[in-house]
C-alpha cells in the first residue's frame, strides 16, 4: 500500500479519507461490476417493458445513467488498483474464484452498450459499434484467458468448490453476442452480414461453454450438495446464459431472417429462421426455468444473511429470463409470455434497487463489501498453496 503521510504532521481528516479511498481502491473486486450488470438489465427491461409506460422508460433511463456513471469509476478503480497495487490486482487474477468474476466487467459494458442503443437508437449506432468491439475484446480475453488460466493454475482436487461463478467468464461471449445483435437492425444492410456471422459464432462459443460448465456445475451439487450459505446465490447462475442465450438466438435468427429476405423476397413466404429460433429459445427457457425453481428454493430453504457483492447474481440472470420471454411474446404474440416477462422484470427492477441501497451501505458507509478477498483466500486455498499464494502476491 502506498506509505501514507505521518498522522502527527497531517491534518486528521486528510488522513482518514486518504485511508479510506486507498483501501477501498486495494480491496476493489472485479465482481462489483455485476453491479453494473444488474443495473443495466434492469434499464433494458424498463426501457421496453412488454406493457410500456413514458414513466417506466424515464426510470429505465435513470438506471442506465446510474449505471454507465458506475462503469466509468469502476473502471477508474481497477486502473488505480493496477498501478498503486499490484500485488492485490494479482489476487484477482490468479484466485480460483475473484478471477471469474472478471467476466462481469464485458458483461456490464455489453448490457450499458443494449441500453444505450435501446435508448437513443440509429443515433448511437456507431458509438455504440466500435464500444462492441471493445467489449468483444474483453469478453474473448475473459472466455479463453482466465479460463486457461483456471485450467493449469487452479486447485481441481475438491470439487466442493466447484461454484457457479465458473460460468462468468464464458457468459460474457452470450453477452456479447446478444449486444451485436441488437445492434444489427440498425446496422447498414451491408454491415449486417459480418455481424450476424460473428455474433452467432461467439454465441456458439460462450453458449456450449456455458452448457459444459453447468453440466460440471450440476455434477458438483450432486456429489457434494447445495454450495455453503454464503454462496447460495450462486445458484442463480445457471439462469444467466439460458436466459441470455435464447434472447440472443432469437434476435439473431430474427436478424437472418430479415436479412435473407432482403437479398431473396420469396423466403419471406416461409420463415424458418424465426420459428426455428423459437422452439430453440423455448426449450432454453424451460431449463431456465427449472434453474430459476431451484435457485428460488435453496435460498428459501438455506436463507443466506450476510450480505456481499456476489449478491448481484440474483438480478442479472433473472433479468436475462424476463427479456428472453419478452422477445417470445413479441415474436410469436403471445400474450403470456409477456405476462410472464412483466412479472419477472418488474421483480429485478425491484431487487436491484434493493441491492443498489445495500451496497452504498456496506461499501460506502461502512467497508465490510471489502473484506471478503483474504477470507476467502483463507477458506478455497489448500494450506501450501496458500503460502506459495501469499509470497507471490507480497502480502
């Protein structure tokens, strides 16, 4: 940590603040960008709400504001934490469960990039565009890097704490697949195609990915259980990329579909693509589904009480299920499915404003969203490689 100046030849108050944004820079998680992620969501659901209001967009607006202000200064940290400390910035990337959570960090920016075009649409289009391409780096970066990383690093001898955050990273391509193709439609006609292709082949990528690891994910709870109270949340994940992978099949197979009727009208007799990314997207929603009951029920019966940032996997993947039955009931009009949406969504909405007041509490007025890092290095490590941990990172 940086040396601070003397308390005796400094002003008191100085002092403690300095104290106070150091720590908090030294101590910052990857994971509070799922804070931006939840926001964003939320933002997404209330701008197109499936039964739309002028009021329910402002709020919608509010929230993307909120949330790309957050962007902007979590970013800000992370750089500061990188440079002022860098041994607790090699924490993060090389602890078997902070490195996941650098998947929130694309994910956040590709729901702020859908909010931003849902907002201001063919406006923002090519702002938007080349900040795609920047999250597609990342999530690329967060997909293959930090998971190969995982592969030759970490601890695989206890499959207890196999947790669902080993979704994060390959989450973000789904995330990112489904921004590019929002932005499509408000593409040029001739910048669609590179488009479509891309994005469906990433959400190829991060969706069997995804699929792999939940497999892995239900094999660890049926050896060991439902993960420790603490991490119950946890449970929700799975939820993220089935919700987010039929919102984003959907859209894209709507996408081709269009775009094979500019170039040939006479498939517009027949559209194939649209109905076959339905039935993809129903099933998907249907083992959603199951993950959202279940997730539903461990925390019911578990009831976790300590709050922490990891918190804020509640709101996004039951986000992602509300915009996948939306777009169900847009595409194939039915009024249930936008029941369904309006009710899940209007539940997010809720739960992130809730979340949003508990985290000024606990990482603003108090610090305790900060001290979790060293427990958990404590709680996942085995003994000798805790050691072999704490020396590498200078603690």
């Amino acid at each position: 940590m940086p040396s601070l100046p003397d308390i005796q030849t400094t002003d008191t108050a100085g002092y403690r603040f300095k104290k106070y944004i150091y720590y908090r820079i030294e101590h910052f998680s990857p994971g509070w960008f799922g804070m931006i992620m939840g926001l964003g969501i939320s933002s997404g659901i209330l701008v197109d709400y499936p039964f739309p209001a002028e009021w329910l967009r402002r709020v919608g607006i509010a929230f993307w504001g909120v949330a790309s202000i957050l962007f902007v200064l979590f970013t800000v940290m992370t750089l500061l934490r990188l440079i002022l400390f860098f041994s607790a910035f090699e924490k993060s990337l090389i602890h078997p469960t902070q490195s996941m959570f650098w998947g929130c960090m694309p994910m956040g920016l590709g729901s702020i990039i859908a909010d931003t075009i849902g907002i201001f649409g063919d406006k923002a289009v090519w702002a938007c565009y080349i900040m795609w391409w920047v999250d597609f780096a990342l999530s690329i970066a967060c997909a293959w890097l930090v998971i190969f990383s995982r592969f030759i690093h970490h601890d695989r001898k206890r499959p207890a704490n196999l947790d669902a955050v080993i979704l994060l990273p390959v989450v973000s391509l789904v995330v990112c697949s489904t921004t590019g193709s929002v932005l499509v439609e408000h593409l040029p006609s001739d910048w669609r195609p590179h488009m479509i292709v891309l994005t469906a082949v990433i959400w190829g990528n991060g969706e069997l990915l995804a699929f792999l690891f939940t497999a892995v994910f239900t094999w660890r709870l049926l050896c060991n259980g439902m993960p420790a109270r603490e991490a119950i949340i946890s449970c929700f994940l799975p939820v993220g990329p089935l919700g987010q992978g039929a919102y984003g099949y959907l859209v894209n197979a709507v996408n081709l579909e269009d775009y094979l009727n500019i170039r040939d009208p006479a498939l517009a007799r027949a559209p194939v693509f649209k109905y076959i990314g339905s039935a993809v997207a129903m099933h998907m929603v249907g083992l959603a589904t199951f993950w959202m009951v279940t997730a539903i029920a461990a925390c019911l019966y578990f009831r976790p009480r300590v709050f922490g940032i990891a918190w804020w996997g509640l709101s996004f993947p039951l986000g992602t299920y509300s915009l996948a039955t939306r777009q169900l009931g847009a595409v194939l009009d039915i009024e249930g499915f936008k029941v369904l949406s309006a009710l899940v969504g209007a539940a997010v909405v809720l739960v992130s404003f809730a979340l949003t007041l508990a985290s000024v509490y606990a990482a603003v007025i108090k610090d305790d969203a900060f001290k979790g890092l060293e427990a958990e290095i404590e709680m996942y490590l085995p003994k000798s490689d805790k050691l072999d941990y704490l020396k590498r990172s200078n603690v």
